[in-house]
C-alpha cells in the first residue's frame, strides 16, 4: 500500500493475546504464554466438548516467565519460556538461568514437546509440574459462559504407563482425555491434580518429556497426528491434504506488499478451514464457519465462503454443494425450523446436540441458505462448466425454489419473510443473526415475521440463474416461469422497498408491512444481486454506504452512527464485517462503480493489515479511522473465519472484473486497479477443465491486461454485461 499510514500500520498488529490451533474438529485455544485458564473461553475441544479447561504449568509451584511465542502454522506452536527467581535444595536460583521451550502441534489429538535446559554454571534440582482440569463443557455453553454440571468426570492416574485419564459419563453420552507422558528422562507422580516431575540437570544440561493428549469420543481414542518435534516439519496425511489445496489453487503475485500477504494468508486459513470429507473423496471438500466457535458445517457460511473462493478453487463448491444436499430437510420439524426443501443452518455433535437440548441436530433456522444454495450451483457451473453438475443438484434445486415459493414466503405477498417456530430458534434468521440486529430508527427491536431487504435481492438473483440452470437442462417452461417470476419481484421490491427521500433501499418490512427505515449494511447486498433496478439508484446506495455515518475508513458499517444503539463494539449495531463489505464492493462494480468498489477494497486491505498475520477476522470494531488510529479489535471474533478469508478473494475478483462462463469456454475480465495496486499476476486460474494465466497492469478503465498462459484455448473477452 502506498502512504505514510500504511508504513506505519506495518508496525501495528492487532490481534486477541491467545493462540488458536486446529486440525479438523480438533482445537487448542490457549493464552500466548500456552496455557488455559479457567472459567473463561479458552480450552482444548474435540467434537464440540471442551476435553481440557485448565492447563499450567509451572516450577517449584510458581510459573515460568513467558519470553516469546508465536503459532508456526495453523497447527503448531513454539513457546519460550525462562524460570523466575526459585528456591531449590542448592539455594535459590536467580531468574533466567532454566529455559522451558515447549512445541505444540494439534490433529487428531495434541502432541507437546516440553525441553528444559540448565543455563547457569551449577547443578540444579527442582520441581515441574502439570495441572490438568477437565470439565467436559459443551461448546454453547463455554461460549455463553453457562456451564451446567450434568454427568460425571473419573481421573485415574496410571503410574506405570505414565498417563492420566479423565472420563465424563453422562447415560449414554461418552467422552474421554488421555494425557500420557513418554521419553521421559525421570519418571512423574501425581497428586493433589497435578502431574510432577523431580529433575536435576547439570550445568548444560537438558530434559525432555513428550505429551500425547488424546481425546476420546464415545470410547473410540483419536490419536495424535503429529509427533516428536514436528510443530513446522509435519509429514503426515493431513499435511499433504494441506499441501494439495494450496497447488490446487489460483496464485497471485503483486508487487503490493499488503495484497501479497493477505492474499497469501487467506489461502493458507481457507485451507485450515476445509472440512474434509472421507466418505466422499479427498478432493471434495467444504469450508467450515470459523474457529474456534464454528468449525462446523454451517449453511451460510460455508455457502457464501464457497463464492468467495470461486476463482481461487471453484472445485470447493463441490464439497458445499453435494454435502449440503445431504441434510436438506424432508419434512416439518418446528423444533429445528425445518422445513421441506430447506437448507440447514448449523450442526452439532456435543452433549447439548446429543440430548436435544438444543436443536442442532441439524437446525434449520437460516432464511438466506437455501436460497444462497441456487445460487452457489449457477456460479459453480459457470466456472466449472460440467452439465452433470446441474443434473446432479437438479433434484436438490427444485426443493429449494419450492421452499422459497411456500415458506419462504409466509404470507403469499411475494416477499421473503423470516419466523422462527422453535422455542429456541433465533429472532433473526439472515446474516445479521444476533438477537438485536434488526432496529427501527428509533433503535428499537423489529419483530417477527421480518422481510429484510437482501433476501429479496437474493431470491431475484437465485431465480435469474435458476432459469438459466433449467434452460441448460432443456426444461424451458420451467425457465421462463422463473424469469417471469424474478421480473416481477424486482419490480415489486423496486416499488415497495425503495425510500426516495433517503436515495437509499428499506432496511426491512416489519410485521405490519411497515418500512424498517434504518440506515444499514444490508442494502449493499442488492448491488451484487442486480435487483437494483436503475443505475441511477445504484449510485445513490453506494453513496449512501460511503458517507462518514456509515463508512468507517476501515469499511462499511452494519448500522449507520446516527442510530441511537450504534455502538463500535456491538456484534451487528456498528462493527465492520469484511465479508458484508466485499459483497458490496462485488455489486458497486456489478454496476460500474469500480472507483467506489476500490475504496471499499482499500479499506479492507488497510484493516488487514493490521491484523496480526494479516489475518483478518470475523468482524471488527466501528470506530473512525483517523490519523495514527488502528482497526480494534472485537473480543471474541473468529479468527481465522472462512468468510472473512473468503473476502480477500472477493475483493481481489471485483478489482480485476473477473468471472467465467465455462461452458462456453470464455473468461470474462474487467480490470479496474486503483493506484495502490498496480500490477497483478493471477497463474493457474481454473475455467472448466483448463488454466489461464493473465497479468493486469495500469490504473482504472484504462487497465488492460495480457495473457501469459492459456492451455486450453479459453476465449478472453473484455466486456461486462450491465447489471440493470
């Protein structure tokens, strides 16, 4: 990035002081010196059960000083750590003179790496010990800080193997730690909850001890994928499934610094975040929601994360796609929010799920997934091009419009409106989820039944493509019966929705059909569905979104400030969520607003990095950018989160106006680089069963760009059909 704020943001990184590793369903969220404290959010979880809640670690019953620490790659971890001043049987010792290095690696279970080293010029004997706590915890209720004690935990401590395993036993409901020491040097003994192990090193000297903690769930044991010393070095079946999406994806390269890295790391998380399906193939994957709260398969997200991540893999809608349609619902369920034809929300496999509880089983209380389903199958077939794709989901489709047509739409008015029918279901079931998202101006809370306006936008988009999907399988009446309907909608929506007054779209309709006239985020979302019906109104949305109420420097806020709740630090009353401002900036250029769209872009880019690791998160905090100000941090935010990766490559596609139509063998490019962004290198871009390589140059309309490799004869073509 060019200007003096972007140096100095290269000095700045943002980020919570925890360390999260993940493989799988398997996570360690730990402070930065690598321990759990208790009573709070940390822990070691596996299938959605905290297994570990307190873990420390400490010498003659103080704690090391923490020296430095860093996560080395998604699963892995080295920290240092120096002895403080001790007591031993020799005197006492001054601080600094015993090095702890611990390495951590998660997959399958963790395995630790605990080497101490004697600094100083005498014999040392002293005590180090292991406290481990387990509360088997549902992950709902760590999250809401509302732990209910149900079942019962056994600790046995097995001295001659050197393990120590914790059992939780609720009826039928199984889960399990084991923790065995191995290499020892010196043999623990356990008592009063800890593990301990008398040492004496010389001058010089070094001990060692590996921990395997492995969790059990029902009485199945995971084992640890990792082993001695391999926190960086890891060769096994999950690192090469790693190693697999990264080759198997586009590349990038750019002279800009900031892109290259957040282009770089976004890759790299996408990766982390791949569920990996056994029963289906090791190619098809789907993105979980995020970590550590959602490593979980999550309608929404894992739809709208499969976009972003279109022309970096367009093969990873597969996975979203045909795992998706497995869970769709066959029948009405009210506790779940189920619905025939509709797409899930959320699963869950922990003892809240298993005893129903709660109702993720799957739950079903999402209003945009099903209608985002249709519209992530056109996208993957025109970058796939594959018929049997359609032919596949064609079934699955048919349900989803259905659904749309009857339940979607409560009342008949035409108009998607969204109820929960579950004691437990959520009040607000779009993407603004949290129980206070939906305000009148006045800041009040909107009730059910609600129409918001994106779902409208969304289900204009789903039925254009649909028709397009239904012409391709030569079901033409059913084609002409969508267009019709989506051409209706938009004129109804365009009448109903629209406030001239305010040059901008309805936040929502509320229960009495009632304009919603709150200033928000959501209108944006209309842009990239194209149900905007005038260029005109396209640019007063978008300078709507850009004027100081809304846009923070550091993106588009979900709530305008003058809101009487807006508060910077709320989940959806004023925080900036990346992936809501790449959805805007797709449909700013949608509509040939490329220099809006960069500005977007810009700010994005900037947020990121700051971010530790150029990672950004799930959302961020509201408030202003000034001058020597930084994005702050929003406590408990996801990190890394697949739709705010997701959203480096959205803003990337929109600079560069790149999408396809592979069964036709074209790519379609529209570069427009802002001056911070002046050449890009795309390799390997994936259009149906061949690879383009293109290189952009220049700035604006008059960027222009060239074509390095095309191995299939693709035909590029510069122009972008109007979205109105």
């Amino acid at each position: 990035m060019d200007g003096g704020l972007s140096c100095m943001l290269r000095e700045i990184r943002v980020g919570p002081p925890v360390i999260t590793l993940n493989q799988g369903s398997t996570l360690m969220v730990t402070t930065d010196a690598g321990e759990i404290a208790p009573d709070g959010e940390l822990g070691f979880f596996a299938q959605d059960t905290r297994l570990i809640s307190s873990y420390r670690f400490s010498i003659q019953d103080k704690p090391w000083l923490l020296a430095t620490s860093a996560a080395v790659s998604y699963y892995g971890a080295r920290y240092y750590f120096v002895s403080p001043r001790i007591a031993t049987s020799g005197g006492l010792l001054p601080e600094r003179q015993l090095e702890l290095r611990l390495e951590r690696t998660v997959g399958g279970g963790v395995h630790e790496d605990f080497d101490i080293t004697n600094y100083s010029n005498q014999e040392v004997s002293f005590r180090f010990a292991l406290a481990i706590e387990s509360d088997f915890a549902d992950i709902f209720e760590v999250k809401g800080h509302n732990i209910t004690p149900r079942g019962h935990v056994d600790t046995i401590w097995d001295a001659n193997d050197g393990k120590l395993v914790s059992t939780y036993r609720n009826q039928d409901f199984e889960r399990g730690v084991i923790c065995r020491l191995q290499r020892m040097q010196s043999r623990p003994h356990f008592g009063n909850g800890r593990i301990v192990f008398d040492i004496t090193l010389p001058p010089g000297g070094t001990w060692h001890t590996c921990n395997y903690i492995t969790p059990v769930i029902g009485r199945i044991e995971q084992q640890p994928a990792y082993e001695f010393h391999q926190a960086v070095s890891g060769k096994t079946e999950l690192d090469r499934l790693q190693e697999r999406w990264k080759e198997s994806t586009t590349k990038l390269t750019t002279t800009s610094r900031d892109v290259q890295r957040a282009f770089d790391q976004a890759v790299y998380d996408m990766g982390a975040l791949r569920l990996y399906e056994h029963d289906l193939s090791d190619r098809v994957w789907m993105p979980a929601a995020g970590v550590p709260w959602f490593f979980t398969m999550f309608g929404r997200d894992s739809l709208i994360a499969s976009l972003q991540n279109m022309f970096v893999s367009c093969p990873l809608s597969n996975g979203t796609l045909t795992r998706l349609a497995a869970f769709q619902a066959a029948e009405r369920d009210d506790w779940r929010d189920a619905q025939p034809g509709k797409v899930l929300h959320e699963i869950r496999v922990g003892e809240l799920a298993h005893f129903k509880l709660v109702p993720h089983v799957p739950y079903y209380g999402t209003a945009d997934a099903t209608i985002l389903y249709l519209i992530l199958l056109s996208e993957a077939f025109h970058w796939i091009g594959d018929e049997g794709l359609l032919h596949e989901h064609r079934d699955t489709a048919l349900r989803c419009l259905k659904w749309i047509d009857r339940y979607g739409d409560l009342d008949g008015d035409g108009f998607q409106e969204y109820k929960t029918f579950s004691e437990q279901g959520y009040h607000n079931l779009g993407w603004k989820d949290a129980s206070d998202a939906l305000v009148y101006p006045d800041g009040s809370q909107v009730d059910q039944p609600i129409a918001t306006c994106e779902l409208q936008g969304y289900v204009y988009d789903a039925k254009v493509r649909m028709a397009e999907v239904f012409e391709v399988l030569g079901e033409s009446l059913t084609a002409q019966q969508l267009l019709a309907d989506a051409d209706r909608l938009k004129r109804d929506f365009n009448q109903v929705f629209w406030m001239e007054d305010e040059g901008f779209y309805a936040f929502a309709l509320d229960p009495k059909k009632e304009l919603v006239r709150s200033i928000a985020s959501n209108p944006g979302h209309l842009l990239w569905s194209g149900i905007v019906d005038t260029h005109e109104k396209a640019e007063r949305v978008v300078k709507r979104v850009l004027e100081t109420d809304m846009f923070s420097g550091w993106g588009i806020r979900t709530l305008s400030k003058r809101n009487p709740v807006y508060n910077p630090h709320s989940y959806q009353l004023g925080s900036v969520w990346p992936h809501d401002n790449a959805i805007i900036a797709a449909g700013a250029k949608r509509y040939g607003l490329w220099q809006e769209a960069n500005k977007i872009a810009r700010a994005i880019f900037d947020a990121c990095a700051a971010f530790h690791s150029y990672r950004l998160p799930e959302l961020f905090s509201g408030h202003d950018r000034e001058p020597s100000s930084f994005p702050v941090q929003y406590i408990g935010a996801n990190i890394p989160q697949a739709w705010a990766a997701g959203s480096i490559f959205m803003l990337l596609q929109s600079v560069l106006g790149i999408s396809a139509n592979a069964s036709e063998n074209t790519l379609i490019v529209q570069p427009t680089l802002p001056d911070w962004l002046a050449d890009v290198a795309v390799a390997d871009l994936q259009v149906g069963q061949h690879t383009v390589s293109l290189r952009f140059t220049g700035a604006g309309e008059s960027s222009s760009y060239e074509v390095l490799t095309n191995n299939g004869n693709v035909r590029i073509d510069a122009k972008l059909s109007s979205a109105v």
